[in-house]
C-alpha cells in the first residue's frame, strides 16, 4: 500500500502505469474483441488508409487488417519481453549471488565468463546467437535474454559481495544454516528489491531488442506478427504508404515509454534511502522558520543558545524534539547536559550549527549566538566557516565518523586543510603534533593507521584530534565515551579536562551518565522530553538534586563503596515528543505527581545560577 501511494505521489510514473495497463488490458481483450483475423490476406483491399470501411486502422501490404495484427503483434512483443526479462533476471541474479557469496575461485572463474559474454558488443552477440540457433521468436527470446545475463550478474554481485562479509550472514552460518539457506533467507530477500528494480528499468530494452531482432527478419516468421516483424514489412512502402510504419512504431513508442516511466517510478518508490527521506535530500543546513520575534542578544556566554525550538515534521506529525531550550557557556568552562536517550540532546547539539537534517527537521524558535552573531540567520557561508573552525563536534562513534577507506593522518590533515591554506607536509606535521596532543602513542606511524586498525579509544582520540584541528573556541561532545570502557573513558575524560584547561576551550559535555558529570563538568543542564527541567553548579546539582526526575536518576546510578542498596529504576518509559502530555512531561512517572502537574505550562524557575521546572520540587531552592 505505501509502495503504491508512493509510487502514484511520482506523476510520470503514473501516467506509464496508466497507459501500461491500458494496452494490456486491451491485449487481454483480443479474444472477445470483434477482430479479424490478423493473418488473411485480401490483394484486392491492399494499403487502405485509416479509417476505411470494415477497418479502422486499414490494411498492410497484403491486406492484411492492421487493427487485429497490431493487438496480435503487441500481446506477442510484451509477452517476448516479459519473458526475456524474467528468464535474463533470474539467470543473471543467480548468477550473480552465487559468485558474491561464495567469493574466492569460483567468483573468479564466474565473473570471467560473465567478462567474456561483456566483451562482445552487445546487439552483434544477439545476431551472432540467432545465427547460430537459426531464425525464429523463440530463439530470438533465448538471443536477447543471453545478452542481458551479464547485467544483472554484475549488479547482483556487487551487492551481494557487500552483503555476504556483514555480520547477520556471520550470524546465520553460526547458527548453523547450509549455505542454500543462507542465499534463500538471508540473501535474497536483501537484494530482491534491486532484482525488481533491474527488471523494471530494463524490460523496455528488451521488447525494443527484440522487435530489432524481427525486423531484420531474424525473429517472428511470417504471417505471425510482432511489433518488430510490422515495422519490418512496412519498411518497403514508407513513403507511399506511411500509415503501415507508424501504427506499429507509435504501439512501440507508447510500450517502452510507459514502461519506463513506471521503471523509474519502481526504482525510486523501492530504494529505501529515497523512501525514507520522502524522495528528498537534506539540505545543507536545517530549516530555519521562526514564527515568534527572536530572544534579545542578553550578552551571556561564548556559545549562546536562547529558547531554542527543534521539531522535525514528519507528514501529519510533529516531534517537537527541543522546547524552548536555553544554554550557554563560557570560555573554558564545561556545561554538562544530561538526561535519558531520546530527551533532545542530540538535536539540540546538532541544532547549534544546523547539522539537523532537513527534512524531517525544522528550527522553529529561538536564536543561537556565537560571540554574539546570531548563526541561525547568519549566511550559509559564514555557517560553514564555522563549522570545525569555531565550533566542532566530537560524536559518540569515530567508526561511523570516520572514512573507512582513508588513512587516519590524511583525514586529520583533509579537515585541516578545509579551513586553512597549508601544504601537504605542513598538514602532516600539524597531524602529528595532533595526535601527540591527544597522547596517541608513536604518532608518526599511527598517522598511517586505517580506522579499523585502531581500538575504540585510539578510534576516540583520533576524533578529538580532528575536533582540534582547527583550535575550535567551543566543543560539543556528544556522549563521547559512551561506547568505551571505564579506564579508556576516564584517559578521555582527564585529556578532555586538560585541553579546556590548557586552551580554554568551552565544552558542551553531552551524556547520560552523572559519574561522567561530576568528573568534568562546571555547571549542568538536565533535559527530559525536549526540555530543560533543572539546571545548576555540578556541585548543586549532585548535593542537592530538586527535580523529582534528576533525584531518580541519580538514584540509578550505583555506587562503588556504598555498600549494598536496591537500585531504583524510573517505572514506565520517557514521552514520546510527538504527544507530549500538558503540564509536566515527567508526570506520569513522578511520585509525588499532583493533578496540578499535568495542566498548564509549568515555568522553569529560578535563574541561571539555579533552577527548577517543578512545583514540587524536592529541595528548596534560593
Ligand atoms: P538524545 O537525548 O538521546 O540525544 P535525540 O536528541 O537524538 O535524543 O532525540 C530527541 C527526540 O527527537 C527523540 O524523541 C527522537 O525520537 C526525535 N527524533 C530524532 N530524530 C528524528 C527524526 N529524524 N524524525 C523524527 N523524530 C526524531
Ligand atoms: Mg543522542
């Protein structure tokens, strides 16, 4: 159903499908249709024009109707084509599996034959073929399905060969399947939609192939007509009698027209990336609609967030992901942001320096200053010079951020390169003293590292280096070392430390983990279902947590030395952002929740020194 919707949102596609089954419903119809018989001949009623008595579309060279061998000749050329299609695509895709998910040897000596049919040029194969097996449709058929074996094998191949070295296929064979199975359950289901995809792009190749193939008189034999064999017949009387070429060259035209509209159609209704993303690219920078006037610039802070709105629009829904959320932060000082997964962390990260991808996302509040400058109005240009330059982010995983196919030096010295006019050797040099900066053992050997060559912490140093590479006044870390075990992260964390006390970096420290935050962190944000509900000095905050939610969460977090204690884990799950509830999005968990918590906006009181989004909070603050 979401493939047809899609498929009829695209128009051309449509209007091919339309068209489509409109000749093939006319083709199913011959035998109740009043048509004559495409084959008898009548010298006497020989090239009648179009619309004469007792034939519509008149008659050929023979006499012959041309409405009934033009219906005939149609069901016969897609039947051909459907056919070669399906014959071409299954050979060529099993083909093309086996050879990927095998590798090795056989791939070789699969491919290479694969090689050798590519070699010869295309349509001179298909003769060749014909010549060899004789005259006739069905050779024809067998010529023109051949020749397109080599590309759906190709194609196959390499998508398989990506699929076959990933883990769930690891994990198929180490449950024990055989490899039959494998390809069947694990394999085909994956490529099938490209299978699809091949077919329905190259089906109007093949009937056009195969109408080439009659008309030099090497497929349909007469009387039997096809679409190739009329246009064939016709070509003697072009001139004098052009109404014999062109009733069979516009059917043509119409086929493989519509067929590839619908093709194209299919290709992008199936491709998942496209079918995600609504048939849409993200934009550079995320869309910014302000509605409300923007907040005046208070002065506060190096990096200034000021009632930031982030909501990605999905088709009816809105996810209002960040609600009026305002921080800032100073030259070397560390503001930690905390809170479950799914509060808006992220997104307001990201949202700093319009890195929310655009659609679904859209900024539609509030104001960003860096040293002032409003960045959410500032132009493209200015924004990307930011980027890296002023502003960098660290993300939680360098595996993902990282170009696999890249040595780690040249990445580091490509980011240093975008922002200034160096040299090669000088990037290099300033790489190295990077990666010594982060305390990467043997730097200059490492810098010749692969990704995959280094362990998730070297992974995670080389991912500050290159959040250093340009000096940045401000870096946002967004759970930096979540994917890290205790002693790499504590390496990061005192690295982290180091370099804001040595440069004076500003640090938003984004994560979910209070023993991270009490290490590093100056002041502390903490978020719940797109807001920020308390916020405070670390010190405060970890003595004497206000919010019913901040004092739960510490309470998860079990203690080394404290003894035995239950830990008390927060019942029910965080608000889902497209329907969040009035009032207090905490509520329904809350203990101490009051039918005043769920009405009415509840204001985040206090100041920037100390404040609380609750009306029962449990610490009075000053
Ligand atoms: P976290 O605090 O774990 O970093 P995020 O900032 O990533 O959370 O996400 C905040 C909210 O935004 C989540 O509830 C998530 O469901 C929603 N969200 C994020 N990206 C999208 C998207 N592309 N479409 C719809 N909702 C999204
Ligand atoms: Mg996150």
């Amino acid at each position: 159903m979401r493939f047809l919707s899609l498929l009829f949102r695209n128009r051309l596609a449509a209007m091919g499908a339309v068209v489509l089954s409109l000749i093939v419903l006319l083709v199913l119809l011959i035998p109740v249709l009043p048509l004559q018989d495409p084959d008898v001949t009548n010298t006497a009623d020989r090239f009648l024009p179009p619309l004469s008595e007792g034939h519509l579309l008149g008659t050929d060279h023979l006499g012959r109707d041309l409405l009934a061998r033009l219906l005939y000749g149609t069901r016969l050329s897609l039947a051909v084509g459907l056919f070669a299609a399906l014959i071409a695509g299954t050979i060529g895709s099993a083909v093309g599996i086996v050879a990927g998910y095998f590798g090795g040897r056989i791939d070789n000596v699969i491919m290479r034959g694969i090689d050798m049919l590519m070699a010869f040029p295309y349509i001179l194969l298909a003769l060749a073929i014909v010549a060899a097996l004789g005259p006739g449709l069905l050779n024809a058929l067998i010529a023109v399905a051949a020749v397109n074996i080599p590309f759906f094998a190709r194609n196959i191949r390499g998508i398989t060969v990506g699929l076959a070295g990933r883990e769930f296929i690891d994990a198929a064979r180490l449950s024990g399947m055989g490899h039959g199975r494998i390809i069947l359950t694990e394999l085909l289901p994956n490529v099938l939609s490209t299978i699809v995809i091949a077919m329905s792009t190259t089906v109007g190749w093949m009937i056009l192939e195969t109408a080439g193939l009659s008309f030099l008189g090497l497929g349909s034999q007469p009387p039997q007509a096809d679409l190739g064999s009329m246009l064939g017949e016709a070509r003697s009387s072009m001139i004098t009698n052009p109404h014999t070429s062109i009733v069979p060259g516009i059917m043509i035209f119409l086929i493989v027209m519509s067929i590839n509209l619908l093709g194209d159609g299919v290709r992008d209704a199936l491709d998942p990336r496209l079918r995600s993303g609504a048939l849409a690219r993200p934009q550079a920078r995320t869309m910014v609609r302000r509605k409300a006037p923007l907040p005046a610039d208070d002065g506060k802070g190096l990096l200034n967030i000021q009632r930031l709105e982030t909501q990605f629009h999905v088709g009816k829904r809105v996810y209002r992901a960040v609600n009026d959320v305002s921080l800032h932060v100073n030259a070397g000082e560390c503001l930690g942001v905390i809170g479950e997964s799914g509060s808006g962390k992220s997104v307001t990260a990201l949202s700093v320096m319009g890195l929310v991808a655009s659609p679904p996302g859209v900024i539609t509040g509030g104001a960003v200053r860096y040293e002032g400058e409003d960045l959410l109005a500032a132009p493209y240009e200015s924004l990307r010079k930011k980027r890296g330059e002023k502003v960098a982010y660290i993300f939680q995983d360098p595996l993902s951020t990282l170009h696999p196919l890249y040595r780690v030096g040249d990445q580091l010295a490509e980011a240093i390169q975008v922002h200034h006019r160096v040299s090669d050797a000088e990037a290099r040099a300033k790489a190295i003293e990077l990666f010594r900066s982060v305390r990467i053992p043997n730097p200059e050997s490492r810098i010749r590292n692969y990704p995959h060559e280094m362990s998730g912490g070297m992974r995670q140093r080389v991912g500050i280096a290159m959040a250093l590479a340009n000096d940045p006044d401000v870096i946002i870390a967004d759970e930096p070392t979540t994917a890290l075990d205790v002693t790499v992260q504590a390496q990061i964390l005192s690295l982290l430390d180091d370099l804001r006390r040595e440069r004076g970096l500003a640090i938003v420290f984004i994560t979910h983990d209070f023993g991270v935050v009490a290490q590093l962190c100056d002041r502390v944000a903490v978020m719940y279902g797109g807001r920020i509900v308390e916020q405070g000095t670390t010190t405060d905050i970890l003595d004497r947590p206000a919010h019913p939610y901040t004092k739960r969460l510490m309470a998860c977090v079990p203690e080394l030395g404290g003894g035995k204690r239950e830990l008390a884990a927060i019942p029910g799950l965080p608000p889902i952002v497209s329907d969040l509830p009035p009032g207090c999005a905490f509520a329904p968990r809350c203990h101490k929740a009051t039918p005043a918590c769920r009405e009415g906006e509840i204001a985040l009181d206090g100041g920037d020194a100390r404040a609380v989004r609750c009306i029962h909070p449990e610490e009075e603050i000053a």
